[in-house]
C-alpha cells in the first residue's frame, strides 16, 4: 500500500511539471484575468490559419485584447515538419512582444517559406525571417536540434486532440467551447461580445 502511494505521488508531481512546463509554453497574451479567452489551436502552414491570423487575431488585439477584454492563446498544432520546425523558432525567440512579431511575419511569409518538401530549405527560410527578431543561427540551430523542443509541442498537440477533437486547423475555443461560425471578423466579433 506504501508503495503504491509513493507511485501515485510521484506520478503526480510528473504530471505537474509536465503541466506547468506545457502551459509555460504557450504563446499567450492580453489579461490573465478577463473575461473571455481564446485559443486558437493552428499550424503555421495552414493558410486557413494565417487567415484567420491577419484577419482575427490583428482586429482583435486592438478592440480587446489591448483593453484587457480578452485573453489570446496560440496553441501549436503542427499538421507537418515544415509547421513544427516554424514553430520551434517561434518558441526559441524568449521576449513575448518579439514572439508575436516573429508569429505574424512567419503567417504573413507562408507562401515563400512553407513551399516544396525540402526540410533543409524550408528551415533555411524560416532562420531568415527570425533573424529579423532577435534570434542567432546559432541559437535557432540549437533549439531546431533539441529533440526536447519538438517533442513538447507534439505532446501539446496529442492532449489538445484528446481534450477537444481537434479536426482541422485553425480550431477556435472560446471559453472552453468550440467556435464553429464563420471565420470573418464581425461573426467572431459577435460572438466574443456575447461571452463579455
């Protein structure tokens, strides 16, 4: 019986970490404490996602997010190498402002990155967007080779498909329920001030 309960502890405290660690992870802004929270499960070569990125994300950050309204999470939710490896230097660059810029030039780049099936290049063009944010070769070599990395966003994505049946990219949680209006600004905005 002792021993069983010092399985359960133990088992606990690792799903601690790995829930706190998980958590740090994602990409996040706006108040911790508003009222409505939206997640935004994507992978940076759905061009669905940069849509709803330039389309979405941008209003909504100026009408709510910057007055505290609304907090926005991006959830990694690579659907390929080329979206994982993008996502991994999101992740390398440390300053949230940074990572955000990083985040919108890599969707509003989609199309002269996320092309061919060449990883090798498709890195090299990803490193040559984030150079513009802070970010060193060296450091997103470093962070491209740490196994650890990658397999935390994948972990992300195999708990986000068993907590929501995530079917395609981008799915849109707004307070824990699935949005499935359309992805314009004034339907998503319609909704976003029926949970305010």
């Amino acid at each position: 019986m002792i021993e069983i309960n010092k399985l359960l502890k133990l088992s606990f405290i690792i799903f601690c970490i790995f829930f706190v660690r998980a958590e740090s992870q994602i990409l996040s802004i706006g108040d911790s404490n508003a009222k409505v929270t939206v997640k935004v499960f994507s992978s940076l070569t759905c061009p669905h996602c940069a849509n709803f990125h330039t389309n979405i994300f941008n209003n909504l950050k100026k009408e709510y997010i910057d007055k505290g309204l609304v907090k926005f999470e991006h959830h990694a939710f690579p659907l390929d190498l080329a979206a994982l490896n993008a996502e991994v230097v999101v992740r390398c660059q440390k300053d949230i402002d940074k990572k955000f810029q990083l985040l919108e030039k890599i969707y509003e780049k989609q199309k002269s990155w996320a092309i061919g099936s060449d990883i090798n290049k498709i890195n090299k063009l990803i490193k040559k967007i984030a150079l513009n944010y802070d970010l060193t070769e060296e450091k997103m070599e470093a962070c491209l080779n740490d196994d650890n990395a990658q397999d935390e966003i994948l972990n992300q994505r195999i708990e986000a498909q068993k907590l929501y049946n995530i079917d395609s990219t981008p799915t849109v949680i707004i307070n824990d329920k699935k949005y499935s209006g359309k992805v314009d600004y004034k339907n998503f905005k319609k909704f976003i001030e029926k949970n305010l």
